[in-house]
C-alpha cells in the first residue's frame, strides 16, 4: 500500500506527460520548419564540404583537396552533389571510392568518422552516401551527380556527417567477406571534410562548367 502511494505521483505525472503530448504535437506530426537560409536562398539549400588530406598520410598516397557541394531544394528535392577534387597524379589510373560517413568527427583523421552513414541498416553500397567510384584526368576528379537516397532535410539529413575518399576503389558490394557489404573494401581514408549549409555562391560559381552525368554507372 505504501508502495503505490508513492509511485502514485509518478503514475500522475506520466499520465500529464502523455496527454499533454498527445493533444498538443505527437512526434508524427511534426513538419520541419524551413531553416532560416532556405527562405533566404530561394527555397533551397546549399551545403559544403572542403575537403583536406587526412594528417601523416605517407608520401606514397596523394594529396587530395577540393569541394563536394550539395544542394537540394525544400523539403523533398532530389539531392545534387557537385565534386571537384585535385592533388592527385596526372597519370593516376586509380579508381578511388567517395562515401558519407556517419559522423562529423575529424578529430584523428577520418577514422572518426565512423562507419558509413546507414540510417535504415542496409547493406553496401545501398548507402544513401554511397558516390561509387571516381577517377581523375589530369589530376583532377569533377563530377556531377543525383544523390536521390541522401537528404539534406528531415531526420535522416547528411548535415554535419562527413566525406570520406578512400584509397582504392569500392567493390560495391560484390566481394566475398563481409566488409565488402559494409563498406566495399575500399581501403584507407585519404582525405574528408564535414558537411555544412553555406550560401549559393560556391554552387553558382560552378555554373556553366561541363556538368559530367554520372548515368555510365558503375563499371
Ligand atoms: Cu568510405
Ligand atoms: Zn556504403
């Protein structure tokens, strides 16, 4: 008896938890509001990532900088991603995997970033970040893409995750071990960046550049 006098509070205050949830906004309903630059910038937003060398990386791998731009148009737009990264040989042949990572954490290097961003536990490479595989001329990698999968909205937004270029190329899940369904076996993290909202200067001034689709796919 003495018991249930005492929980009776709780058994109260659980009960005004819940109807005052219920009448008010149940989680269900709840509509992200436009954040302050999409009513700035047209009903869209712009995001970046300046990519950088991951620090004490050996003298064997290249140095690789550049930008991977997104945008994305409110709520539902089809995400696109610009991606323009130099510092690699001119003669380099090397396809080299591009992911989302889950985390925005480059405190040691790319490895914390964490594990590919897989918000509805899915295997490699039906990542929403999974880009494939890129490979430069003359040095450079310049890319357009749609990222359908990936958002810049909602809960499952890319905003504050980061860019990861590997080493090697992405064997998009067609490896016999496990890692291939994890993260295609595409070897060490060579250079990142987290991914911020800015404004669409940096988008515009890639405007009238060739736009390479990217439809021949993943060879
Ligand atoms: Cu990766
Ligand atoms: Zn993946």
């Amino acid at each position: 008896m003495e018991k249930i006098i005492l929980q009776l509070p709780l058994i109260l205050l659980v009960l005004h938890i819940q109807s005052g949830s219920s009448s008010d906004s149940p989680v269900h309903e709840i509509a992200e509001a436009p954040k302050p630059e999409v009513v700035e910038f047209n009903n869209t937003i712009y995001a970046t990532c300046e990519v950088n060398p991951v620090p004490n990386l050996p003298p064997s791998q290249p140095q690789i900088f550049g930008q991977v731009l997104f945008k994305q148009i409110f709520p539902n737009g089809t995400l696109e991603v610009k991606i323009h990264l130099r510092g690699l040989p001119a003669d380099d042949q090397q396809a080299r995997a591009i992911h989302i990572h889950q985390y925005g954490d480059l405190s040691q290097g790319c490895v914390t970033a964490g594990p590919h961003y897989n918000p509805r536990a899915v295997d490699h490479p039906g990542h929403p970040g999974d880009l494939g595989n890129f490979v430069s001329e003359q040095g450079v990698i310049r890319k357009f893409q749609k990222l359908p999968e990936a958002k810049l909205f909602g809960g499952e937004s890319i905003l504050g995750r980061a860019v990861v270029v590997h080493e090697k190329e992405d064997d998009l899940g067609m490896g016999t071990d496990e890692e291939s369904k994890r993260s295609g076996n595409a070897g060490k993290r060579i250079a990142g960046c987290v991914i911020g909202i800015t404004t669409p200067s940096l988008w515009q001034k890639t405007e009238g550049l060739p736009r390479e689709e990217v439809e021949e796919g993943n060879e």
